[in-house]
C-alpha cells in the first residue's frame, strides 16, 4: 500500500501538473466499494470545479476546489484513497484508457485525470461542508478534511512523544495506528525504528526520552529522504507519469529478509506484528 511518501509524490505530480484547469467532464466506472460517495452525486459535485491544489493529508490525496460565486455556500473536496494498487495518472486523451480505470476527469487543458485501481481497495469520496449563512467572516477551510490522525512531517518532539506515553502495545503497532500517526505504514516504520535503535516489540510506553527522541527524528528523516527520492516502488506504485520511485535502494531492513545488516553484518530477521511483517536487526535494535 502507498505509504506517505508515495502518496506525497502522487499528489504534487498531479497538482503541479492540472492545477488551476477546469474539470468539463466526469466518467465514473461505479463499481463498488471504489467508491464510498455515489457515482451521480460525485459526478455531479466533481464537474465544472476549477481546481485549486491538490495535496497529501496523510495516505489521502485532498483536491481543493475554488469556491467562486456558485458554490460559496457548499465547500467541497475530492478525496482519494490509492488503497494497495491505486494510480493516479495525468493523461494524453489519445493514450489507451488501461484495464480497472475506474474515474476518468475531463481536463480543461484537453488531457485527463485517470483512476486506476485493478485490486480496488482504493477509495473515492466527496468531503462537503456548509458554511453558516450571513457569516461574510466564515473561514472556507474551518471544515476541510484533516485525516484521522497527527502529521508525522509537522509533529512537534512533546506532541509525538505524548501519542505513545502510557500506551500498551508494540512500538511498532503503534507507529502503524492511523488514528495516532497518520500517514506512517509498514516500510517506513520499519527504517524509522532501524534508524532509532529500537527493537519494534518494546512497548510503547515504555520508550526512554532518548528513544522517543530519536524516533522522532528518524520518522521524520526516513519520509523526507524517501519523499526526496520519489517514494518507494516494492510493488505497483508509480507517480503522477508512470514512473517508480528509487527509496527501495536505500532500504536497511524492510524485505532484506536473511541478508546482512549493513550496519554490523547480523542477519536481517523477520516476524509478524498485527498481521503484518516486520523486517529488524536483533543486534542494532535493542
């Protein structure tokens, strides 16, 4: 699944790429569970939006639409999911339209926005809010989508530590909660832990002030870096032009599974943490 690099890569290959066009037309496929607004009601709500950004908040890409004098009383966002195989892909209308494309948009420009998710765990919804008549004061953002959880990029070292304080489980699990951290998945809370020196079975609310500290840093450095190099391609994932991203190379432990630490030549070795597989040093991460 696209974790938040990959979904930061996406999002602001399509924003540099259609900001500011106008969407003329909208085809859905309608095929369920793709879409969690109903196909008409998204149609109707996406066409003739002249779009002003588009950007990650957490693993979901959130188009932001200018409001203008037509729709000044409903705020609304097209919100994706990419799920395990979602694309989003900025198009030539003469390209063949590829097998599980499931939302085509019509771009101003002549080109299109195409949706394809042929495992279709992706998710297509529509985020509206009304502003309160006879308020000329109203703040259009007050009820923009804001994702379940805290920014990783942004948190500050108080607010991060004090999501993991008390807490009885797993660091690992934790840094996967969405609720508390979102945007963090399974690669890279594996490297941020490598980075740290912590084994992803200690308890949360066990972590010394040096430890969370270092977390910090390293799921900070970890995003940044992988973002920097265009996320991470280990499956299906491609950017806004079908391209792969090149953090895999820079890999410590997430699928070297056997192979060498690069830090002390201690073999890799994998476990599975709530259902999902965790790659570690035993001798690095104490």
């Amino acid at each position: 699944m696209p974790e938040l690099p990959e979904v930061e890569t996406v999002a602001s290959g399509v924003n540099e790429r259609i900001r500011g066009e106008r969407i003329e037309s909208v085809w859905l496929s309608g095929k369920p569970p793709s879409f969690k607004t109903a196909a008409a009601e998204m149609a109707a709500q996406l066409r003739d939006r002249r779009i002003e950004a588009v950007r990650r908040v957490g693993k979901h890409i959130v188009f932001d639409f200018d409001p203008g004098e037509k729709w000044r009383a409903r705020n609304v966002q097209w919100i994706v999911h990419l799920g395990m195989t979602g694309r989003l892909l900025v198009c030539a209308p003469e390209v063949p339209v590829p097998p599980h494309t499931h939302a085509v948009l019509g771009l101003s420009s002549g080109r299109e926005l195409r949706f394809v998710d042929p495992r279709r765990f992706g998710r297509l919804a529509i985020h509206e809010w009304t502003l309160e008549s006879g308020d000329p004061g109203a703040n259009p953002s007050s009820g923009s989508f804001s994702g379940p959880g805290r920014e990783p990029l942004s948190i500050s070292l108080p607010d991060f530590s004090a999501l993991f304080r008390g807490r009885r489980l797993a660091i690992k699990v934790a840094l996967l909660n969405q609720k508390l951290l979102h945007g963090v998945g399974n690669i890279y809370a594996d490297e941020s832990l490598f980075r740290a020196r912590i084994r992803p079975r200690r308890m949360a609310g066990r972590l010394r002030k040096a430890e969370l500290e270092r977390l910090h840093a390293s799921v900070q450095s970890v995003l940044r870096e992988a973002i920097a190099l265009g996320g991470s391609s280990v499956s299906d994932y491609v950017d806004a032009e079908g391209s792969p991203g090149f953090f895999q190379l820079e890999h410590k432990v997430y699928m070297r599974t056997g192979q060498p630490c690069l830090v002390c030549g201690a073999p890799i070795r994998k476990i599975v943490m709530g259902g999902r597989s965790t790659h570690y040093c035993p001798v690095c991460q104490r």
